[in-house]
C-alpha cells in the first residue's frame, strides 16, 4: 500500500518514526510529507532513515518536484495519513486551502484520506475543532482517535494521538475498505441505532445502542456498490457517505420508514434495538413525582423485522440478536419464529455489544453458522457484508451478476 504520511506541528511527532516502522512492518511504501512546524518536534534525518526515502516539505523544491511532483504523489498514495494532525490542518483541509505541499496533496488526491489529532483537551473539545471534525467526517474523511489520559502540557483528557499499531492497523483497514462491486446494483435496507419511545415531554423509553454496527454495515455494503438506505434512530454519528439516511425516532416511524422502501430491496438487515414496548398513552405534560411508586401501562411496538420476513417476495432478511445470555439458544429460536434468511447473534452488556467499537458475533442460518471473533465494529462490517452477499446469492440461486440491466449513454 503507497502511504502519503503527513506529520504535522504537534508533539506527538515525536511517534512518527515508530510509526512509519509500524505500517513498514504491515507491508507499507511510506512517502513522508513534513510540513514547517514539523520539523521543531522530529527531524527529516530519523524519517529518512526509517522511512527510506526523501522527505518531501517544499511544494517549491524544484529537483523533488522532477523526481514525483505534489500531483503524481497524490495519484500514487493509496491513503493519505496526517498523524499527528493539528487543528491547524483539520481546519486548513476544512477550507480548501493549498498553502504547503501537504495540503495541496489532500486537496487533489482522490484516495480516501485519515487524520489521527492530537491536541491538548481544550483545543480538541472547542466548538470550532469539533464543527471541523464533523465536516471531515461527513465528506468521508475518517478520523482515528484521539485516545483519551495523560497529554504532554501536563492536563488529562482527549487529545493524545491514538497508538502508532493502531493507526497503522486502522491504515491497512480503510485502505482495504472497497469491495469487489459484491451488490452492485443491488438495494439494501439498513435499520440502526436506538428508538425513542415517549412517555411525557421530557422522558422516554429507550435501548443501549450507539448505531456504530448498523452504520458500519451501511458503510460496507455501500463499498460493495449496494444502494444502501440506512433507517437510522437517534444517535450521534455522521451519514456514512454515499449512503441515504432516513432519520426516525419510534418504533413505528421506524416501521413506516422501513415499509416505504424495503419492497424493492434485495437485502434488509436489522441492526437496529427497536423498543418493543411503548407507553399506552403519551402524557400532554411531565408527570409529576407525587407518589412513591408509579406504574406505566406499557403496549407492543411493531416487530419491524418479523413484518418484513412475513412480505410476499421479500427481501433476504437479515435479523440480530442481542442477547445476555443462551446467545446462540435464543438466536436460533428468533430465526426459526421470524421466518429468517439470517441472524447475526452478539452478546451485549456493560462490556460487549453495544457502545464500542469492536463486537464479537455468530451468524446463524437454518443450514449453517459462522463464528467471527471480536474485531472492529468496521472489519466486521465487511466480513459479515460478504457473508450476507454469499448467502444472499446462495437463496436467489443466482450468481453474483448484476440484476438490473446498466443503460448506458453517450452526449
Ligand atoms: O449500536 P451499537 O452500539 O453498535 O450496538 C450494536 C447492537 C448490539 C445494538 C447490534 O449489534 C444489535 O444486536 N442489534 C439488535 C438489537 C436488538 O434489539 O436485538 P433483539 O434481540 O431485541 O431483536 C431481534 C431483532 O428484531 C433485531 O434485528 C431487531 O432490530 C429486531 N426488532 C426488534 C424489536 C422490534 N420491535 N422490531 C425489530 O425489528
């Protein structure tokens, strides 16, 4: 893989050196960009040393620029990497703006490009870094940290550059991350995310669910060239990109969002922790704390997932099971009750399942199961992706062509 790695002003550059050794290690060319204030914190004669090649600094450097010009380095990058990464840089990429080589480098490379910041807490949590952070996101960008604890100006908090093996591990992920066109031309619904389920103005119902494995699974089957539809509850993550997102907040806006669309789909996949149960009745104004105990009339949501497996000629459905005990007991008996293609069974609790980046899951289905071992929410993503592709394919009879006809035009 050809690594443009920018090191910017920061002191985690003191890292840069084992880092480049880390992702050397996993099979990576490592070109180094340096920008000015980089070179206060490391100097260009370790990172030649270790990245065994010529720094590169100067967009004016006139001998550098004949040997591999800003533009041919940002064709030949597979990945363009910042770490550490400034909120210099990330506000600087933000606006567009080419001042120095790696900048320019960001602005014209079409590879996927993954900052990993470090900053001291304050200048991390500022509104200004954070609105940066979420316009990197939602262009696609991909931000790897910061871990949170001890940072070098003696504070603690978020900001310190997350590990180099991390980085570099994360690196060799994004840069594997598309697939082979798996669903090309094919539709995918996507439930993630938590409901809400009201029971007066300010309270409600809910489940344990960041959205972080339903939106992953939106990000894979879309790097598989699927037209993914991603029903999302609230949650706090940016829209994967080239995904549609149709946000909802209940149960049933859940159920009605579903329906609107999983008819032409091919594949539907329930990641989401839909509420089974709602209040009987929402109340017009909060409840106030006169007695001692109180009782809430509950009623059933919709089964969102049985509904979709109970269609005519309906999608390959595609259920989880959060389960905190019996896991593989109880997610056998959810596949064979709810008519489904396959489940995907994951343990949850305090320290597993939900609210994390990693998951650990065993896919079942009425002839088989696959355990996947716990891995980034990410990776997993993009094994159980094919893994529903493969089944998919192996239900429909079919092959892996595409189904629709491609119309092609010229001017
Ligand atoms: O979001 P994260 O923090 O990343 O966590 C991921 C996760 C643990 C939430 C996810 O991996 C997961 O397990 N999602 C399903 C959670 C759940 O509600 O499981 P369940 O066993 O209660 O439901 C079984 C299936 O029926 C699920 O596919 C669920 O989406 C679906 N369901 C449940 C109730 C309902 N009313 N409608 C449904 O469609």
């Amino acid at each position: 893989m050809n690594i443009v790695l920018g090191i910017t002003g920061g002191i985690a550059a003191y890292k840069a050196p084992d880092l480049v050794r880390r992702l050397r290690e996993r099979g990576g060319d490592v070109q180094i960009v340096m920008t000015a204030s980089a070179e206060e914190f490391v100097t260009s004669t370790a990172l030649q040393a270790v990245s065994g090649r010529p720094i590169r600094s100067n967009l004016w450097d006139k001998e550098a620029e004949a040997a591999m010009s800003h533009i041919e380095l940002a064709r030949w990058a597979d990945i363009v990497l910042i770490a550490p990464a400034t909120a210099e840089i990330m506000a600087r990429i933000v606006s567009g703006g080419a001042p120095d080589l790696l900048t320019t480098i960001c602005l014209a490379t079409e590879a996927p490009i993954a900052l990993a910041p470090a900053m001291n807490r304050v200048m991390w949590s500022n509104p200004a870094t954070q609105a940066n952070r979420r316009v990197l996101e939602s262009r696609g960008t991909h931000i790897l940290g910061p871990a949170v604890g001890s940072q070098a100006c003696g504070e603690t908090g978020a900001g310190r550059m997350l590990d180099p093996d991390t980085i570099a591990a994360a690196v060799f992920d994004i840069g594997t991350i598309q697939g082979e066109g798996l669903l090309d031309n094919r539709k995918v619904v996507i439930t993630a995310g938590p409901t809400r389920e009201a029971i007066d103005p300010v309270r409600y119902i809910t489940n344990r669910s960041s959205g972080k494995m339903g939106y992953a699974i939106a990000r894979a089957a879309a790097a598989q060239g699927a037209d993914v539809v991603l029903i999302s509850g609230p949650v706090d993550l940016p829209d994967p990109p080239g995904v549609e997102v149709r946000n909802v907040t209940t149960a049933q806006e859940m159920h009605d969002a579903t329906h609107d669309c999983v008819k032409e789909a091919d594949i539907f996949v329930a990641a989401a922790a839909v509420a089974d149960y709602r209040p009987k009745d929402l109340k017009e104004q909060k409840i106030k704390k006169n007695d001692e105990s109180m009782t809430l009339d509950l009623v059933r949501c919709p089964d969102i997932l049985a509904s979709v497996a109970a269609l005519d000629a309906g999608p390959f459905t595609v259920g989880f099971a959060a389960e905190t005990e019996k896991v593989d007991e109880y997610a056998r008996s959810k596949l064979e009750n709810k008519a489904l293609d396959m489940i995907i069974a994951n343990r949850v609790g305090n320290d597993c399942g939900f609210d994390r980046d990693d998951n650990a899951v065993n896919v079942l289905w009425s002839e088989g199961e696959k355990r996947y071992p716990q891995a980034q929410k990410s990776k997993l993503a993009r094994d159980l992706v094919e893994l529903i592709a493969e089944r998919y394919y192996a239900a429909r009879g079919t092959d892996t062509q595409p189904r629709l006809s491609v119309i092609s035009t010229t001017d």
